[in-house]
C-alpha cells in the first residue's frame, strides 16, 4: 500500500477542492516529507495520476494576477472519496503496513466515527498478538537469543517490535476511550491546530492554507 495516495487525497479531501501547493503545504507542516515519500514530485504525480484515474477532479482555474500559468485545483470524486476510507481503513488496522502508511492513517484517523477506529485498532492489536505467536514458534524469548546464534537476534527483535507496538496501540486505544480527539459526526473540529497557518506563495500572490 502507497503512502502518497492516502495522504494527497486525504489533504484534498480535507479542503474540498485544492491546488498542489496547499497539498505540499500542508503535508510538509505535518513532516510527511521527512517520515514519507511526501516530496513535492511524487505529490504532483499522484494528484495528475489519480485525476486520470478518476479519484480526482482536476480544474484549471484563471491565471494568476501576476501573470503566471492557470493552477490546477483537485476536488475528490465519490470514487475517490471510496477509495480515501478503503485506505485509511486499511492503514489503522494492519499490522504489518510500513510505519510511512500506519503515520499516514493516524494522520487522518478522525475521519472516521470513534468507534471505527476503536474497532480497526483493536483489529490491529488482534494481528500484533498473532504475529508474535508465529514468530515464537521458533524462537522463545525467555530461553534468550543466544539459543539460535546471532540469528536469534532477529527473532529477538520482531518479538520486541511486536510487543511494543501492542503496547502503543493499546495505549491509543485507551486515549480515544477516554474521549480524546474529535471523530466524525461529533460537535467540535476535528483538525483544529494541525493544519498550516502561514501563508504559502504562488506566482507573486499570497495564499492561506484552505483559500482559494
């Protein structure tokens, strides 16, 4: 699963109709470009590879005051918007999605009814628990990662990585039990303080995060 697809058309989704930059912007402000492959090439790719595969709709809007090229804005199709839960779904569940994907689902993860997501992570969880028994089928840790050689060591780590990953899950399992964040459908703003605040440049004008 791709990374990029989940959080370009998450960020679009999330202002309704939206030109690159504030995409860039926005995924930038959330240090996506550091833990992903959020770079401004593979974001202008996946907004013009998903426009032509019908999850976006691409308009030219009129060039700027300052003479430069019309902007394309993207706005999600309901298509889209299906492929946009199917994702995000997948990458609040999954166990064994790479850490870039995991980020990215969290990213947008009050998108989602609270109970949604409570039931994905404990589903994650689920998955976590059964990873770590196949894994001791092999290699049991109380006997130590000497018993297998340095090999054991592998072993050794998975079954860390496994367990502290259960621990964390559970640990924001228990922060949304107890009524952290806004999840759909509930009064309040879900994205309150996470977006971009300064103002971002185009062609000589200036532009807010959300403006047109």
């Amino acid at each position: 699963m791709s990374a990029i697809r989940l959080l370009v058309l998450g960020a679009v989704r999330l202002h309704g109709r939206a030109h690159g930059y504030q995409v860039r912007n926005d995924l930038e402000f959330w240090g996506a470009h550091e833990w992903s492959t959020a770079k401004p090439g593979s974001i202008y790719h996946a907004l013009k590879q998903m426009a032509g595969q019908g999850l976006l709709i691409a308009h030219e809007t009129a060039p700027s005051t300052a003479g430069g090229p019309p902007r394309t804005e993207y706005e999600i199709t309901e298509r889209g918007d299906g492929e946009y839960f199917a994702l995000l779904r997948r990458a609040v569940s999954s166990h064994n999605e790479r850490v870039d994907v995991l980020s990215a689902g969290l990213g947008f993860i009050v998108d989602l009814p609270r109970q949604e997501a409570l039931d994905l992570l404990r589903e994650r969880v689920r998955g976590l628990e059964g990873w770590r028994v196949s894994v001791t089928e092999y290699y049991l840790p109380e006997e130590g990662s000497e018993e297998m050689g340095h090999i054991g060591e592998i072993m050794g780590m998975w079954v860390h990585s496994a367990e502290s990953d259960a621990a964390w899950t559970r640990g924001l399992i228990g922060r949304i039990e107890r009524g952290a964040y806004v999840f759909a459908g509930e009064r309040g703003e879900p994205y309150a303080g996470v977006l971009a605040d300064d103002p971002v440049h185009l062609d000589g004008e200036e532009h807010r995060p959300g403006t047109p």
